[in-house]
C-alpha cells in the first residue's frame, strides 16, 4: 500500500499544478525580455532588463485531448455510470492525455555587453513542473467491465504511460548580432531535479481463456516498471518515519541538493528581406541524472493460473493445507514484484520553435522616455513596423511520440506603449484556440499578460485547455531603439 502512496503523491506533485508547454503568445514577441526564454537567438533592442523576483514570469498550462469535468459531472440528467460508458470508455482512446506545466521564474536578467554592443547576456533561475499521463484505454475497460465476458482479449499492459517532473533551472545564455540580417544565441542550463516519476515503458498483456481444470484460466504475461526519484523521503516524512518537513526537502532539492543534469538551448534569426524574419529555437536539448533517493519498482515475468486447484476429496487429507496461500506463492515466484534503487537517465522533453513572420504598415516612430544608454549601432537594428502576421510551428517529445501546434498570430503596436498579439492555434487539445497577449511599457516598467483558448473562460468546467502567463520587468533601451 505504501508503494502505492508514493505514486500517487507523484501524481499529486506534479498535476497539483497547471499546464501544455506551448507558448505562442510569447514566441517572438520581442519586446517582452522573457520571450528570449523560447528563443536564445531573438533580436533584442534593449540595454539591459531586470525581472521583479518571482513575478517576471508565472506561466501555467493544463490541458485534457479527451474528456472534460463538464462532460461528466454536469447536471444533464443523464447517468454517470453512462457518462462514463459513452464519453471516457467508449470515447477516449490510448493517444488522448492529461498534462500540466508550471514555470515559475525566481530570477531574470540580461545586459548587454560594453565593450561589444552586438552582444547581449542573459541569465536567471525558474521553477519548472511537467505532467502527463495517457489515457489508459484497455486497463480502463477491464476496471469497468472486469473479464468475465471477455475471453480471448488481451488487455494491452503498454496502455500505462505517464511522466512527471520538478526541477530548477539555472541558466546563462549569449545572443550575438552577426549581421544585419542573422541574430544567433545560445544558452547553457545546469539542472537540479526535486521529483520525477516516470512509467512509459510497460509492456505485456492480461488474458483470460477456457481453462481445463477449472472453468477459467487467467494469464498475465508483464514487463512494467515505475522509477521514481526525490519521492521516497516525502513519503517517510508525510507517514511520520523520518523528521523534517517536506519544503526543506524540496527546498535542498532545489538548490543542487538533488539529481542533476545538464542541457542546452539554440536559436536564431534571420530578416530574408525588410519586412519578412524566420525564426526558429530547440530548447531543453539535456538529460538528468538520477542518483539520489531513487526507487523503482517492477513487475516481469509470466504468470498462468486456474484458481485454487484441489482434488477432492483428497485435499481434506491434509489439514494443514492453505490453498490461496499456495496459489499467493505460485504466482509471485513466476511474477516477482520486486524494487531497487539503481540510479537512472531522463531526457528533457525537448521542443522546437520555428516561424515566419510578416512586417507592414507604417514603422513605428519617436523614441521612449526612459532610461537609456548602451545600445545596438544603427546598422544592426531594424525600426520595428507596427504590423506583423504569420505562422508558428511548435513541437515537444512525449512518449508515444511528437506532439505538435500549428499558430496563425498577429501582431498590433501601439507607438511604444502598447503592443498587442492575436493567435489561432491548432492542436490535439481544441480546433478553437483564440489567444490574446498584452504588453504595457509605461516608462522604464514593463508588464505583460498573456492568455490561451479565451472561448474556453466561458466555462471553464467544459474546456479542454486553458493557460496563462503574466510578469513584470524593468527594462533600458539604448539610444537607437
């Protein structure tokens, strides 16, 4: 029971949160610092930048392919045990999913170089959470409907797949103008793991046949592994066996007290022409390394039974006898479910960015009231116009394969107060995901809010996908912004 308590706090830590981990609004939309998150290589305009500490970025993002809480809690008069017949069991499939991502930034900064304007420096620290977990479609209908009607079917053990991650982000990056028409940038991470789980390899099947001494005959042929790491002393502490709390835990965890791991982002920009720019980023190409308070559990081999198997009236001849207990043995030494506490590799589910974008209209004029110093000559930067549109390509690595959007943006400023972007995103998770993010620069202060799938606000019960991010900043500009 224990072993199932840390799983299920796993599932906790990690879904606690809101999440999907694309971030249309804020892809290429330059004046906004954080944006160089999903871009190393973006054209950045200004001197320097300062984020307010851990409220420069909050980003959250939860989405579901398949079902919603509407779909089966509303008052529709129809019944549950039917909802969930027709609407989960009978229309979800193993390809629909459950995720959340949360990204929390602690600290952000960039500068840009003095002795070389055409370089620019960024750095900072963010909390960053991701779960997903797939529906599992043939364990579901054996939960449902048990197999007394079922034999011969084989209820595929691979349906089981989920992941979930916790950990810090330190990170430092370099963006350089190369021309006039490339900007390029690249970015070291350094990762310190609080939690992950992962079980997305499982194989293997359950079935059951005629039997030939018995009326049933049940087989359960399996190869399924749950690793965790980070979770065993949460578990020993929230069930009283150790001392401590759980956020000193978390907290030494999170500052190189835990797994670590290394990783790298890549970007760029380049201008085809005046008013046409392709962009494209991979972020989070690293892995962790998992060596402390690791646990793992597994479930391999292959397994036949009958049931209780005794001849009568031969069995009563020994009193001693305990028939389930001997079925308990038969069993586990054929399918040994066993632990252990070897140390293991994940990799970052790595994205990709790429778009092309559109400038016209009129080229935004006047220069801002702020601070100014350092900047870009005159030669590397490219009056902003006060129109753009175009397209957005994203695609992340999940286990049972790529997950991509496909994102139709525009973009309005405003002079240099205000900047607004309109997207229309196509995924897995809804066909009507309008978006609209703003950016205020009032003087040296910027802040932004950024929101997905508005439709869906109208009730949230019965959306498939909701996300947000919202940060302040203190920005300077050089004098040929």
């Amino acid at each position: 029971m224990r072993k199932w308590k840390l799983f299920i706090t796993a599932i906790f830590l990690g879904s606690g949160f809101l999440f999907a981990q694309n971030r249309e609004l804020l892809y290429d939309f330059t004046e906004i610092p954080q944006a160089i998150l999903l871009n190393p290589g973006i054209e950045t305009t200004y001197s320097w930048y300062a984020g307010v500490p851990l409220a420069s970025g909050i980003y959250a993002q939860a989405g579901s392919s398949g079902i919603t809480v509407h779909d089966l809690f509303a008052n529709d008069g129809v019944d549950f045990n039917q909802k969930v017949r027709t609407r989960a069991l009978d229309g979800m499939t193993k390809r629909d999913e459950f995720g959340a991502t949360v990204q929390v930034d602690l600290l952000h900064g960039g500068f840009r170089s003095g002795k070389n304007p055409d370089i620019f420096y960024s750095f900072g620290v963010y909390f960053e959470s991701n779960t997903i977990l797939y529906w599992p479609q043939d364990l579901a209908y054996l939960a449902f409907d048990g197999n007394a009607d079922q034999l011969g079917r084989r209820f595929d053990l691979g349906h089981l797949k989920t992941r979930g991650e916790g950990l810090t982000v330190f990170h430092f990056g370099i963006n350089k103008v190369m021309d006039r028409n490339l900007t390029v940038g690249a970015r070291a991470k350094l990762y310190s793991g609080i939690y992950d789980f992962h079980s997305s390899t499982n194989s293997g099947y359950f079935v059951t046949e005629e039997g030939q001494n018995n009326l049933l005959s049940h087989t359960l042929d399996a190869d399924m592994q749950l690793r965790t790491s980070g979770l065993e002393e949460i578990r020993a502490i929230l069930d009283d066996e150790s001392s401590g709390s759980v956020g000193g835990v978390i907290s030494k965890r999170a500052l190189f007290g835990g797994d670590l791991g290394l990783g790298i982002d890549l970007g760029f920009t380049y201008q085809l022409n005046s008013q046409t720019v392709i962009t494209g980023s991979l972020l989070d190409l690293g892995f962790v390394y998992h060596s402390g308070d690791v646990k793992a559990y597994t479930l391999q081999g292959r397994a036949t039974t009958e049931g209780v198997e005794a001849i009568l009236p031969d069995a009563f001849d020994d009193a001693n006898s305990d028939f389930w207990q001997d079925l308990v043995d038969e069993i586990e030494a054929q399918l040994p479910f066993e632990d252990n506490n070897s140390s293991y590799i994940t990799f970052r589910p790595t994205q990709l960015y790429g778009s092309i974008r559109y400038n016209f209209g009129e080229p935004v004029g006047g220069e801002i009231d702020c601070d100014c110093d350092i900047g870009v000559t005159d030669a590397d930067v490219r009056t902003p116009y006060r129109n753009a549109t175009g397209l957005q390509l994203h695609a992340v690595s999940r286990p049972r394969g790529p997950q991509a959007a496909l994102t139709a943006f525009y973009l309005r400023r405003f002079g240099n107060i205000l900047s607004l972007k309109g997207t229309y995103t196509v995924d897995k998770f809804s066909m009507t995901n309008l978006g609209l993010g703003m950016n205020i620069q009032a003087g040296p202060v910027n802040f932004y809010v950024l929101a997905n799938n508005l439709l869906g606000y109208q009730n949230l019960a019965d959306s498939h996908y909701a996300s947000f991010q919202i940060g302040l900043n203190i920005l300077s500009w050089g004098a040929n912004r």
